[in-house]
C-alpha cells in the first residue's frame, strides 16, 4: 500500500548554499526524499565555460563534495537524492557519484536524466552561437529514474520545482493528465526551491522574530500527498519559522502573474490556499492545474562582452562636486570610450559623520564593451594616474584590474516535440519520456477588477507599513511580491498600486513597461517591471544586478495611505 504521505526536503537552493545542509536534513528528522536546487541562469553559464574547458565537467562540485560527507548516512536512513546539480553535463556526474559510491563501498543505484542540453543543435534552433542553450524538462523523466530503483537521480536543466514533482509522480503514479495533483506538486516544489527563503530567509518582517531564531534557519521539508497538496514545514528543533508569511513570500518569488506554467502543467497561483496547521506548519491546498503549454522553455547564455569597473571614495563635503571632477577627468583620459559607461552613487553625504566610512560616498564608474582591451587595464588604470591629480581625499576601494568577460541570458521558446528528454536507468537503460499529450497555449488570464476602497483620511507613509514585499530576476526582468496581513490592506495594495503609482514610486521604473497582477487568494499582487535589470545579473551595471532588493527599496517609498491601516 502507497503510503498516504511523501516526506520531501530541500538541502540547496543555489549553487554555494549552506554545504553542511544535506547532513542537516538528513539527520534532523524522518525524509523519503531529499532534493537540491543548484541551478540558475547565471550558474549554466558558468557551468557551460567550466565544461568548455574540460569536457568531463560541467556540474556543481560542492554536491559531491556533500556527497561524500554523507552517502553513507543517506542510504542508512533510506533518503533518496534528487538534484539538478548535473548542470551541463548530468552523465559525467552521475559517473563522478558512481565513483564515489565505489571508492566509499556504499552500493548505490545512480540514475540521471538528460536531453534538455540543445547545443549541438543551435544552429539549427535559431539559436545563434550561444555558450549553453538548455531546455527545461519537467519531471516525468525523474519518476521514470526512481521506479527504476535509483538512489541518487542527477539532472541538468529541469524546472526547478520538477525536483518535487518528479518524486510524488513516482510515488502516487499520476499520469499527464493528473494536472490538479501535479500544479499542487508544482507550487510545493516552488515553495521548496529556494530553501531557507521558506523557513524564514530574507523576510520582510524579519524584526517581527526573535534575532536568535533567525540566526541558522533549518531548510524546509514538506509532507506530499495524493491530491497534490502539501504541508510545509521542517524539522523539529531547527532555526527559522514556517508560517503563513514565509510560504506567501517565496510563492510570490520570481514569478509573473496567476498561471504558473511548467512543461508539465499550468499550476494556478490565483487558486491556492495556505492554511495554518500548527506550529511550523502551512497547509498548501486547492490549486487547480491545466494543460501546459505545447512550448518549453530554453535558457540561452551567450558572451555579451567584457566589462571593468573602478570604485572611487569621496569623503566629507562638497560630495557633488568631487564627483563632478573626478568624472570629468577619467572620461576625458578614456581613449576609446567604452561603449557603455554607467556611473552610480552608493551613500550621502553625511560630513559630521562620526567614522571615516560613515563620512564617505562611494563613486562607481562600471563599463561594457566587446573588446577587452577598451575595458582591460588602460581602464582601471586610467584611474589610477589620477591620484595625485583629483579631488582632495582621493583614493580607490580597490586597486587596478584586467576586467572580465560576461555572458547575457536569453530565454527562448522551442515544441515540446523536439526537445527529447531521456531517462538514463541505474543499469543503463535509455527510456524516452514522451511529451505530453495534451497542450494548451499560455495565455494571460482577464485582469482582476480591482476591488473599492472605502474612503476616507490619508496620511503619508511607507508602502510597507500595509505590504510585505520580496523580489527577484528573471533575466532583465525584476518580479516584486507584495502581500498584505489583513484583507483590508490586501484590497487597498491592489486598488493603489497600478503600473503608474509603481513608475512613481520607483523612478528608475519612470519609462519601462510594468505589469501588476492580482492574486486576491494570497492577499498579493505581483509588480513586474521588464528591463530593470538591462541584460540581466550578469552584464547588468545596475547596483542591485538581481533585483534582490528592489521590494524592500518599494516597501520603503511614501504614498498616501488609509489612516485606518496605520
């Protein structure tokens, strides 16, 4: 008999998380399942040139390194591993495990999935020359790994909430057509994905917590059942919290609005419901699932250029005006220009500070351009000869560097039918993981009326005194989630807060598009401001590269705010 229950966890939600995490879960408590979460479009670029210069790599090396911590222990407690850290080249870790497994006599039954790398086909794609170009599978390739026996199943590109799905498709035997049960699966491996984001990471309300139970949040875990629904939660006797406000924030991360696609089903975020259900406890329930779409998507990283940047210090007052001649001057030294130079500030003036830093304006010049030589040392360089010929107080956070090279993510779109995805069996045998049988295309559901507001007095305050907030990347794009306790400040933040008051609120957003949309179930809206963050993380110039912190800088921004909800 099926039991009615799969214990899944989460030990990585990036590559360089907690490295001690796999032994944290796996000893903390009771698990099925144990998943990992390497994988982002930033990390297959480095993936992709780690294997251009040694084919045999291509995949994240702590998870070894983890492995070999605790192998022994995750066949000891009957824990198997699913994880994406195949990167670029999930059969040479799968090999790499084997290995492992043999030199630590530890018999272990290794599986991987594959086909989602499309390069050797770019051309014939449309894709150009790019560096990686990986489409993402979904998960029935993983459930295939694990009927077949497999301890440990290694990926390459797969949705990142496949690491869960893939699990209860094997362990509850849903089918394609299962689409409530797998979006339920979906939302609860979105919840996972990211690890201690879920259990108390990077919350807004953070300082509502006691400083001690934040300081070494356990990861998360959640209790899968048939339906698709999920308990989230973790380990007895961990650090952190799960609760309502925990399981919102990372359900709002880095997505768009209320259809959550996925090449196995479309989940609907307007649908779902959180419930408390004891201490460290969600229950995650109701989502209602659809037909994916006949697309899947590919993450494309190509070589953008090459890029430098110089940090000067001004200190004291007259900040504008140092500025203005320290510009001046190292533009004026720059021969050929760089074909992007952006020049931000990171401080205030504060001249009666009573430190030195406390006192200092920190001046970046960041520069892009194809060649290297325009970027190399002639630029840092070039800052370096005005040392003794600037502003008073000139010095440098750092000294001269050659620059290097960043690569720009595109995302593209390919048929289902022509990205074959392989399930490669612990004995070796190949199975095709057929696409899915049945497709709809994505589109955007109506708008949802914004609800009335009673009138009344205003006063002039943060939007975080009514909104929690989280944000994130998806390329160039920056996604903010912002939720509210009370259903009162819920209809408030999603009658106020329309693509307009956002541009206001966030002037570097005064000529993008910019996208609200409403997710009343949740208490939310979800602001999508395209192009915030250029090209993406890495060749944007912008301070804050992934948008991490753009929610908190909304939640710092005045408007006008019903007295009743301060």
């Amino acid at each position: 008999m099926t039991p009615p229950v799969l214990r899944v966890g989460n030990a990585s939600g990036f590559y360089g998380d907690r490295r001690a995490a796999v032994r944290e879960m796996l000893e903390g408590g009771p698990l099925d399942v144990l998943t990992g979460d390497y994988l982002a479009e930033l990390t297959m670029l480095i993936l992709g040139r780690d294997r251009a210069r040694d084919a045999s790599r291509g995949w994240a090396r702590t998870f070894l390194a983890q492995l070999e911590e605790c192998l022994g222990l995750a066949r000891d407690r009957g824990v198997r591993l699913v994880v994406n850290a195949g990167g670029t080249n999930p059969a040479g870790l799968a090999d790499a495990v084997r290995a492992l497994a043999d030199r630590l006599g530890v018999p272990t039954a290794v599986a991987h999935v594959e086909g989602d790398d499309l390069l050797p086909r770019a051309s014939e794609l449309g894709f150009g020359e790019p560096i990686t170009a990986n489409a993402y599978l979904g998960a029935f390739g993983i459930a295939e790994c694990l009927r077949a026996g497999a301890d440990v199943v290694v990926t390459g590109r797969v949705t990142d909430a496949s690491l869960v799905v893939g699990p209860g498709i094997a362990h509850f035997g849903w089918g394609q057509e299962d689409h409530d049960a797998i979006a339920g699966a979906m939302a609860c491996g979105h919840v996972l994905e990211c690890g201690t984001q879920a259990t108390g990471g990077n919350l807004s309300a953070f300082d509502e917590h006691p400083l001690e139970q934040l300081l070494h949040p356990g990861f998360p875990l959640a209790e899968l059942r048939a339906d698709g629904s999920s308990v989230i939660t973790k380990h007895p006797g961990t650090g952190g919290v799960v609760d309502v406000d925990t399981v919102t924030a990372q359900l709002l991360y880095e997505i768009t609005g209320a259809r959550y696609a996925g090449p196995d089903a479309v989940a609907r975020f307007d649908t779902v419901r959180l419930t408390p259900d004891g201490p460290d406890r969600v229950l995650l329930s109701g989502v209602r699932g659809e037909a994916p779409p006949p697309d899947v998507k590919v993450c494309l990283n190509a070589l953008g250029g090459h890029r430098n940047e110089v940090t000067f210090v001004l200190t004291g007052d007259r900040i504008q005006a140092k500025a203005a001649l320290a510009r001046a001057q190292f533009e004026a030294t720059l021969d050929p220009r760089p074909a992007e130079l952006v020049w931000s500030t990171v401080g205030v003036q504060r001249p009666d500070a009573d430190t030195e830093a406390g006192a200092s304006v920190l001046l970046r010049a960041q520069a892009t351009d194809p060649s290297a030589d325009v970027v190399g040392r002639a630029f840092s360089g070039a800052a370096v000869e005005m040392a003794l010929a600037s502003y008073p107080g000139f010095h440098l956070t750092a000294p001269p560097g050659s620059g290097s090279a960043y690569g720009v993510y595109t995302p593209a779109y390919v048929p289902q039918t022509a990205v074959p995805h392989v399930a490669v069996l612990p004995d070796g045998t190949r199975v095709d993981v057929a696409p899915p049988a049945v497709t709809a295309p994505l589109a955007d559901l109506p708008a949802v009326p914004a609800p009335s507001v009673e009138p009344g007095p205003t006063r002039r305050a943060p939007l975080g005194a009514v909104a929690r907030a989280r944000s994130g990347d998806k390329g160039g794009t920056a996604n903010i989630g912002l939720w509210a306790r009370t259903d009162e400040g819920a209809a408030w933040l999603a009658a106020a807060l329309t693509p307009d008051v956002v541009r206001e609120l966030l002037p570097e957003a005064a000529e993008l598009p910019v996208t609200v949309h409403a997710l009343p179930d949740l208490r939310a809206v979800n602001v999508v401001v395209e192009g915030l963050l250029g090209q993406g993380v890495a060749a944007s110039t912008r301070f804050d590269p992934q948008g991490k912190a753009v929610g908190e800088w909304l939640r710092g921004r005045e408007l006008e705010i019903p007295e009743a909800l301060l």
